[in-house]
C-alpha cells in the first residue's frame, strides 16, 4: 500500500504544478486521470492480474527449464548416439581393411595357384605334343619299313623271277609243302 500512495504522489505531482485551481476539484483533468488510473490498478489487483501473470511468467518459466533440461538430455543422447556411430564406424574401417587385406591375399594365392595350374597344363600339353611327335615316329619309321619290306620283297620277288628256272621253281615248291606239312602236324 506503501508503494501505491508513493507512486500515485509522484505521478501527482507533476499534474499538481501543471494545474493553478485546486487539485481536489472534479475540473482537474489531473485528478480524473489519477482516480482512474487508481481504480484500474485496484481493478487489476482485485482480478488478481499480477498473480496470474506471475504465475504465467512462473509457468512459462518452469516451461523454459524443463525445455533446457530435455534439450541437455537430447543433447546427451545425440553425443553419446554419435560416440556410438564413430566407434562402428571405426569397427567397420577396420573390417572393411582386414576385407581388403584378406582379398588381397586371396588374389595372390588364386594367381600363384593359376600360374602353376598353367605351368602344369604346359607341362601335359609338352609331355601330350611329345608323345604325338613320338607316336608319328614310331609309325612313320613302321611305314618306312613296311614300305622297305614290300619293295625289298618285290625286288626279291622280281630277282628270284628271272633267275628261277621250272626244275628250281618245283623244288621250291615240293620244299614249301613239306615244310606246311611238318608245321602243321
């Protein structure tokens, strides 16, 4: 109450100095402003308008702690959400590299394993050419030595043509019979 009848003395004072009647006159612009500025106050008292809006600020206060408080704790969990993400990541770096590392090593087993799988095709297609080259050997040395016999028979045949005479050919003859007989017997 203190402080009402100091301020309404301050806001007084200046209207009291303006004016040159009496302030307490119904013709005082100054005291019709007071009394109505007064009864507005004892009107906003009377509602309580300073309790609520203490209130409001006190809600809207308590509002803003609480929206602190959940946005230290988003805060927190977006740290700790991100900690989280950084060290998978890291598990993932690192798998990622043994990966590389492993398939690495793989690629050089595969290649030396290819390059003696190749050594070792050479190797049968060589041992597979020398054989054929061996084989068309041994048949072309056969052919060549058919081929002797039979010119050498013939050559043979021939000679014995013209130097054989009927007695020599019976006897050959008689000869070759007897030799049926005694091998088939």
């Amino acid at each position: 109450m203190k402080k009402l009848i100091v301020l309404m003395a301050l806001m007084a004072s200046p209207a009291m100095a303006a004016e040159e009647g009496p302030f307490f006159s119904l013709q005082n612009p100054g005291l019709i402003v007071l009394i109505a500025f007064v009864v507005f106050v004892a009107v906003l008292l009377y509602f309580k308008v300073p309790g609520m809006i203490g209130a409001m600020l006190d809600k809207r206060a308590h509002q803003i702690k609480v929206d602190l408080e959940e946005a230290r704790l988003l805060r927190e969990e977006a740290q700790t959400i991100l900690a989280s993400y950084e060290r998978k990541q890291k598990e993932v770096q690192a798998q990622s590299e043994r990966i590389i590392a492993s398939a690495k090593e793989e690629a050089l087993v595969a290649a030396a394993q290819a390059k003696a799988d190749l050594e070792a095709s050479i190797a049968r297609r060589l041992t597979a050419a020398e054989d054929q080259i061996a084989s068309a050997e041994k048949s072309a040395v056969k052919e060549v030595r058919d081929r002797a016999v039979s010119v050498a028979v013939a050559a043979a045949g021939d000679l014995m043509a013209k130097q054989m005479t009927p007695e020599s050919a019976g006897a050959l003859i008689d000869s070759a019979i007897g030799e049926v007989k005694a091998r088939l017997n």
